[in-house]
C-alpha cells in the first residue's frame, strides 16, 4: 500500500488507489510518477524506501531515499547532478531523478534485483579465498572509477553489494561524496555504518582509503561470518580475524593486512595499487576504471548541412527584444524598446503593420495560432492580447508586480504562462484572461522560461533552474550549475534534456529528471542572451552580446558554425520548422534569415 513521505505523518500508510495521505492530506507521488510504498530503513539523515514507478510496466519498483533539506540544499543538489552522470556506470545503481518537496530532497534510484553478499553469507555459510578474490577483482574497479572522479562512497559493507546476473553491483550511493584536493580529509558529516568505518571516518574525515578499508573489513566478515566489532579488539588495537577465519594464502592475508590497517599511512594508496597485488595487468588496471557513459542514441542523425549563410536582411531601424514566427504564415513578429509590435512580411521583408501598446517597453512577445491572437509582455507588469487581423486589443491581463520577461504557450491546455521579475510564475487561461494558479519557489528575478507538453522550466538572475510538473504545478527540482543569470532555457522530451545558458557564457545540456550534466558548452566571450533548438535536426543555436551566433551539434557538443554579421547584441533566434533556416534579432535593428547550405558530395 502506498507509504506517506511526511516524516510526521501520524497514519502513513494508505489504501490503494489513494493519491492523497488519509492521514495529512500530503501529496503521495513524487512528480506524479514515483510513489513509496515500503519503508526500509532510516539513517542519521535520511530514510529509505522501496517505491514503485507507475510510468514502468515490466518492473516497475525502485528505490526512494529522504533527505531533510538543509544549508546546504544547493551543494547536495550539485552534487546529485555530478552523481547521476556517474550512475550510468554498469556496476552501480542508476539515478532515476532528483525531487525536492516541503523542504526535504529526494533521490530515486534503480532497484536492484539481486541477492546482496550478507544474505548469501547467511544462507550459504563463509566464502573461500576464491570468492574474496572475485570480490576484490569486481569492486576495486568500481571503487577505482568513483575515486577517479572524485567521489567517496563512504558505506561499502556485504548489505550494500548485490549480485545481479554475472555482476556485483554497489548500491546506496546517496551516501556517496564529492571531494576535493583541499576538502580531503576534512571533518565533514559522518556517514556510513560504523562496523566497517575507518577510524577516520567516524571522525567526520573520510579519505578515499576510507572506502577501501570498509571493502578490506567486509571481506574479514565474509571470511568469518562475525561482525567486525567481534574481530577487533579494541584493547590492542588489533584485528584478530586469522584464528576464526576459512584458510587463505599468505599473499592474500597480507592483502587484507593492508587493506584493513589503522593508520591511513599504512594502507594502500589507491584501489590500482591493490589491483596489482592480486595479479591484475596493468592494461586490467586501466580498463577497469575507463568506462565511460555512451553517447545520446542515434535519434540524432548528421544531416550533412555544415554552412550557413546569410540570404536576408531587414532593416528594423529599433532594437529587438524578441521575435515570434507564426507556424502558418510568412509573419514574422519583433518586440521593441518603443512599446510597439512590428509585423513583418518575410517573402517581401516589408513591414506589413505596427501594433500601439500603452507600455514603453515590450520585452517579450508570443503568438497563439489556434486564436489568432498576439501577445506581448510588458515592463509595467501586465499582458497584452491583441487581435491577429485587426491588431485592436483584447484583454489585458494584470497580476504581475514586475517586468514580463518571457511567456510561454501550452496549446493544449489553452494554457498561457508568463514569467516576472516579481519571481512568480503565472498560469492563465488563454480564452477567459482568468488566472489559474501562481507558481512561487524562485528567490530571484526570473528572466527565463520554456514548457513542453508535460513540464516547464525557468531560469533565474541568481543562476538557477527550476522545473516544474504543469499538470499538478508541483516545484520538481532546481538544477544549480550557473554561476550568473540564467537568460535563457529549454527542454527537449527525447532525448530527454534540460538546456540553459546565460551571462556566465555557458550553453549547458542536463538531464532534466536528476540535473546530470550531459555537455558544458563554452566559447562565446560575453554572455548568451537567446537559445533556440532546431525542430527536426541536431541543431542548437546561441545569440550572445558578442554579436555572434554559435551553431552546436548537442550529441557531441561539437561547435558546427559561427555566423556573423550583427553589429550589436543578438537578443532573439527562431528556427523554422523543419530546422533549415533560422532568424536572428538584435541590439542592432536588423533581422537576419540564415539559410543551411547542405553539404556537396
């Protein structure tokens, strides 16, 4: 039965079929997905749970584990994103997504299906020396690869290695820690369980030793079937685990000797070191720790199209804030720092009409075909619908305590959304003007925002992401990585990605569901002001203050083409459906078609 998540739910437990807590009303999925349904356990911080996947139809369990959300709410979520890039390793488990919620986090995890090396010590007695060597030769790689990349796993024990298949696979990572040179052995928060933590580990200062001694003093427990509280007398300071343990060969018993030593000193460096001890070459040794996480699928596929041109250029003669294209006619829209529309014929490039607003400034603007109608933000706060064929107002639209920076379209749901520097989110419903609900959790100035069919995303002036589930306008996750204002974001469904870019001069590419960092783009020397994502074709383009467009190819990362032209800013880009051609607005007053030139053969 469904299991609440709120730590002080006085009946946590529920029906089936319930989507709400009987007991305190609190919502029981994690972003209408992800539901608890059996408590396993609960540790100095956090609580474990097995949940169940309601999207997954094969097996559809996981695992869920709480964290309460602390200080350091944003170096945890940094820290999750980096983790759920390493995840994908074949000997860990995967992350599933990152939810945060009434100030606690959550991480959703792979279930794994398997027996771990504590339940098969109990069922089938002590392992020989052949077995602890298979379980070196598995987990030091693994151990080898996360040291690699800078994380400490801090509870490797027998209940946390199961055996999947032909594989062992190292489960709970959410114990895992990022650590660098100067924060190495630094007193931090203890954790992991203290039969098998180094002696400086229980003092809140873990070393990537710290993991290998836990490995060493699981096989000890292995070995003898005792708890290793029972194999070390404290007294002397001393294991004594030979007497009790199944016969082994010298070699290996100064192996564990090593391993499981008090003194950091006395230990091996790294999990390489014992690697060569147990016989392994080195071509082993560096293959063991190589793996690296494959590339998007072939979803994406080279078009051939290398250069771009330009072939059109219209004179605006003010400055361009945004631009929108219809989906059907050759209109193309401009919003200006003159508190007017510019309707723009781009067969003929002539102006076809202007639109009067009462704002000074108009710094976003959005077309709903299915409507006919245009609409534009303004810097006094409100929205603006104006009739497609008549240009006469509609509606005006007011809630908004601060600029209107972008707006976004949800046709289906008929459902407008618009972003503020008041750092409100507003949903309205785009027939009546009526607003339909007021999304809050930015702490900063919102300047960005883009939604697909099931989830939105918005980007702030302190750097952050924020995504949101529109069906229930539940705050799924913040995605922290920015440095300076996010100016710009989107969301491709698949491959699943988050983009964003703004004023640290980044474009960078996440998973949406964990914030995993897929590609970290750089090159443009001011900040990116505009992002757009090619409909049909691995296209990304960027706009930047140093007047250039910069084309990526968002499988590899790989920069395709620079264009140039603008003299000033580039403010706004567009692609044509079908993703050959794209348009440029900038500081500069001019608009620019850029057209692909498909590769000669």
């Amino acid at each position: 039965m469904p299991y609440c998540l709120n730590p002080v739910c006085p009946k946590p437990p529920n029906p089936d079929g319930n989507n709400f807590c009987q007991g305190c009303g609190a919502r029981l999925r994690l972003g209408d997905r992800y539901m608890a349904y059996q408590p396993l356990g609960q540790g100095q911080s956090s609580r474990t749970f097995v949940g169940i996947d309601s999207q997954q139809v094969l097996d559809p369990r996981c695992i869920i584990k709480q964290f309460p959300m602390g200080k350091d709410a944003d170096a945890f979520r940094q820290e999750t994103a980096r983790l759920a890039e390493l995840s994908a390793h074949p000997q860990l488990p995967g992350i599933l997504a990152y939810f945060e919620r009434d100030q606690r986090q959550f991480l959703v995890q792979d279930f794994v299906e398997g027996r771990s090396l504590r339940q098969q010590l109990q069922n089938e007695g002590t392992f020989g020396e052949a077995q602890i060597r298979e379980v070196l030769r598995a987990l030091l790689p693994v151990l080898q690869y996360l040291h690699e990349h800078s994380v400490l796993h801090r509870d490797v024990k027998p209940a946390n290695l199961i055996r999947r298949g032909d594989r062992l696979i190292l489960v709970d990572i959410g114990a895992a820690k990022f650590v660098t040179e100067s924060t190495l052995g630094k007193t931090g928060t203890l954790m992991g369980s203290a039969e098998y933590a180094a002696p400086e580990q229980l003092m809140g200062k873990a070393v990537y030793a710290s993991d290998l001694y836990s490995l060493g003093v699981s096989c000890l427990e292995l070995m003898t079937g005792l708890s290793p509280f029972d194999l070390f007398d404290t007294a002397v300071g001393q294991w004594f685990w030979r007497s009790v343990s199944v016969e082994i060969s010298d070699d290996l018993g100064r192996i564990l000797d090593q391993l499981v030593a008090q003194r950091v000193s006395d230990r091996y460096d790294d999990a390489a070191s014992v690697l060569r001890d147990l016989g392994a070459s080195p071509t082993q040794i560096q293959m063991a720790a190589s793996w690296k996480q494959p590339v998007w699928s072939a979803i994406w596929q080279d078009k051939g199209i290398t250069t771009w041109d330009c072939v059109q250029e219209i004179a605006v003669e003010q400055a361009v804030n945004a631009i929108a294209l219809h989906p059907s006619q050759p209109i193309l829209v401009t919003a200006h720092n003159d508190g007017k529309l510019r309707l723009w014929n781009i067969d003929t490039g002539e102006l076809q009409r202007s639109v009067e607003t009462d704002d000074p400034i108009t710094p976003c603007v959005a077309i709903d075909a299915d409507s006919q109608t245009l609409i534009s933000g303004g810097q006094d706060g409100a929205l603006r619908l104006w009739d497609w064929e008549t240009g006469r107002e509609r509606q005006v639209l007011r809630g908004h305590r601060g600029k209107v920076t972008a707006i976004a379209l949800h046709a289906d749901s008929r459902c407008l959304i618009s972003a503020s520097h008041d750092k409100t989110l507003r949903l309205w419903h785009l027939d009546t003007g009526d607003t339909l609900d007021i999304l809050r959790g930015h702490t900063h100035p919102i300047d960005s925002l883009a939604c697909t069919d099931t989830t939105l995303i918005s980007g702030d002036a302190g750097g952050f992401v924020k995504l949101w589930l529109l069906r229930t306008r539940e705050l799924l996750r913040t995605l922290s990585g920015h440095t300076a204002r996010v100016s710009a974001v989107a969301l491709l469904n698949d491959p699943p990605v988050a983009l964003s870019s703004g004023w640290d001069m980044r474009l960078q590419l996440r998973h949406p569901d964990t914030g995993g960092l897929q590609h970290n783009l750089t090159g443009h020397l001011l900040p990116i002001s505009a992002l757009a994502i090619a409909p049909t074709v691995p296209l990304l383009a960027t706009g930047s203050h140093d007047t250039l467009i910069k084309l990526w190819n968002p499988q590899d990362g790989k920069l395709i083409s620079i264009l140039t032209g603008h003299s000033g800013a580039i403010s706004a880009l567009a692609f044509i459906p079908g993703g050959t051609a794209l348009w440029s607005g900038g500081q500069d007053g001019t608009l620019r078609r850029w057209q692909a030139i498909p590769q000669e053969t």
